[in-house]
C-alpha cells in the first residue's frame, strides 16, 4: 500500500514538473499573454520541483535493511564398515543430509576435525561400581596423556550421590592427574544428574563437546531423568561416549535398563558405546580416542525448514553404498529453538 502511495504521489509531480516548462515555453506564454514577472515565478516552481523528486524517490527506498541470521548446523559423523572397522577417505560427494526429510547442501566438509575438543570424564563412584575406582583413575590418566593436544581441554566428574567436579577445564595433565586421585565412593547413582551438568557446562565452550561417562547405567538418585539428560545434551551440542562397566554379569543381578540407556544416549548424541568387559578400560578408552580422531564434519544452513518444530531430525546416508555397507552414526537431530552462542 505503502509503495502505491509513493507511485502515485511521484506521478503528480511528474505532471506538475511538465506543467512548468510548458508553462515557460514560448509559444505558451505567448497564447496566454503570460507577463514576465510569472516567467520567474515559474522559473522558482520548477527549480524547487526539481530539487524535491531526489527526496521522492529516495521516499521509495527501504527506510533499513534487514540481516536475516541462518543457522549453521554443524554434525560429526563417524563411519564403520559392517565388521566394525573405521572407514575413513570419504568425500563430500559421499553424503547426502537430510533435516525432517528434505535434502540439504552441504556447506562444510571437513575429513578430520581439527576443531578444539573439549571433553569430561564422568566417573562413577557409587556402591556398584566403586571397587574399581584405582583400575578407573589409572586408565583416564593414560587416556587423558594420548588424547589432549595443546588446543584440547579436559575436565573431570565423579557422581555418586552427588555430582563433584575434580577438575575444571585444562590440558594440563598435572591438574587432571591430581583430579583423578581424589575419586571417592558413595552408595547412590546421580547418573542422569552427572550428564545434565556435564552437557550444561560443555555448552558454553567453543568446538566438540564430548562427554565421556563410565556406568552401569544404575540411575538411583532419580533426581533428573533420562529424558531430560538426553534434551541437555542435544541442546548443548554434546556427543555421549558410554563405557559400560558390568561388575555382574549374570543378566539376573544386571541393570539392562540402566545398559541400555547408556546405549541409547550414545546413539542419539552421536557419540559410541563400548564394554569395559571386552578388553579393559585401556582398550575402550583407545576406542574413543580413534573414534574422535577419525570423525567427518559436515556443516549445512537449512532450506525448507519445517516452521513451527523446536526439534529437528537429521538423517545421513551414503547414496553410492548398499544400505548394510556401512553403519553412519550422528546426532539425531538439534533444537532451533536453542539460543545462537555468540
């Protein structure tokens, strides 16, 4: 409406700046015995016409501009062939993205991430699990030494009860040596509790947020739940790594919910899980770190987005390759609704 407004206004200008100079033609003046005084007269109408059409069209443009912000959706993936082996030498060409099942393009393809990584050790030190704690804080030692790079940052948790943080975020080994020797035992699992402050606290930092939790899976603080665990680290961008310490193995005395739950947050967060029983701590912390050091990056800004969804499911195949070649693993999916971190 506003646009036709200044249309029309502009026409009449246009016409009136026409009057003038036939006005101060000649032969006009001539045919309406204009005297000399009304030629100046005219001569000022015009000039001043003249001088307001910058002004109106200027009133046509945009008063501002306006930036829209697109989110950059960034998702690590790793890839394994069926027999469990890491397949790396993939291209961009390789992946196909999809958000709610409309395809996306892919804007950033990355074959190894060199992006820091900051990452917590969540330890538990309840009843259960707690005669392992020696065997626990000698393995993470030697973990911690082969993972961290100078750009890296590790912190370190132990829940029981309680949550209690033993190190804040640093690459020095020192302190997270220090950290691990102070590991001490209690009766209950704030399991779910752990992850929710781990994933908060990783949210706010820069890179790949991963969250390393050694369990049984035994929840018994029912404090926080499995959903809102899950939701935490989905919202703050954190990959769940389970390593699943079973002190019984006799499936009658095992948590199989608790194992499964770990599995489970593992695999929606794009993150693994491994058995502490098939060879050791050392080798399940070995596979994390190959995990890490072999991750695709892939980054898109979504088109055709569903509106009205706070949450969004990604899914990520390999076109060219059999549906059981591979097995892809990635978040499931993001929250739109999360606050950009600037």
């Amino acid at each position: 409406m506003k646009a036709r407004k200044k249309q029309a206004e502009l026409a009449v200008l246009a016409e009136s700046v026409e009057l003038v100079q036939r006005r101060r033609a000649p032969s006009f003046r001539q045919r309406t015995g204009e005297r000399a005084g009304h030629g100046i007269l005219g001569r000022f109408a015009f000039t001043s016409l003249l001088a307001l059409l910058p002004v109106a069209l200027a009133a046509q443009e945009p008063a501002a501009t306006f930036h829209v912000h697109v989110r950059l959706v960034s998702i690590f993936v790793n890839v394994t062939d069926k027999n469990g082996a890491i397949v790396g030498g993939l291209s961009k060409n390789d992946f196909a993205v999809y958000e709610d099942g409309r395809p996306q393009e892919i804007a950033v393809f990355e074959r190894q991430s060199e992006l820091p990584l900051n990452l917590t050790l969540a330890i538990d030190t309840s009843g259960s699990v707690r005669k392992d704690m020696n065997a626990e804080a000698a393995a993470a030692r030697r973990f911690a030494r082969d993972i961290l790079r100078p750009q890296d940052q590790m912190s370190v948790i132990q829940f029981a009860t309680t949550v209690r943080e033993l190190t804040p975020f640093t690459n020095k080994l020192s302190v997270i040596n220090r950290g691990l020797s102070e590991l001490r035992g209690d009766w209950a699992t704030a399991l779910y509790d752990a992850i929710c402050q781990g994933s908060r606290k990783l949210g706010g930092r820069e890179g790949r947020k991963v969250l390393v939790v050694i369990s049984d899976g035994d929840d018994t603080a029912e404090d926080s739940t499995y959903a809102q665990a899950l939701e935490e680290a989905l919202r703050n961008e954190v990959m769940i790594y389970s390593l699943i310490d079973v002190p019984i193995e006799a499936s009658a005395g095992r948590d199989l919910a608790g194992e499964h739950a770990l599995i489970t947050l593992a695999e929606q967060t794009g993150g693994q899980y491994f058995y502490v029983e098939d060879g050791g701590l050392n080798k399940a912390f070995a596979k994390v770190s190959d995990d890490l050091r072999t991750q695709y990056l892939l980054g898109y800004y979504p088109k055709n987005q569903e509106l009205g969804r706070a949450f969004h499911r990604l899914t990520i195949t390999i076109p060219r390759a059999a549906p059981d070649e591979f097995n892809v693993s990635h978040k499931t999916g993001y929250y739109s609704d999360t606050p950009l971190k600037k």
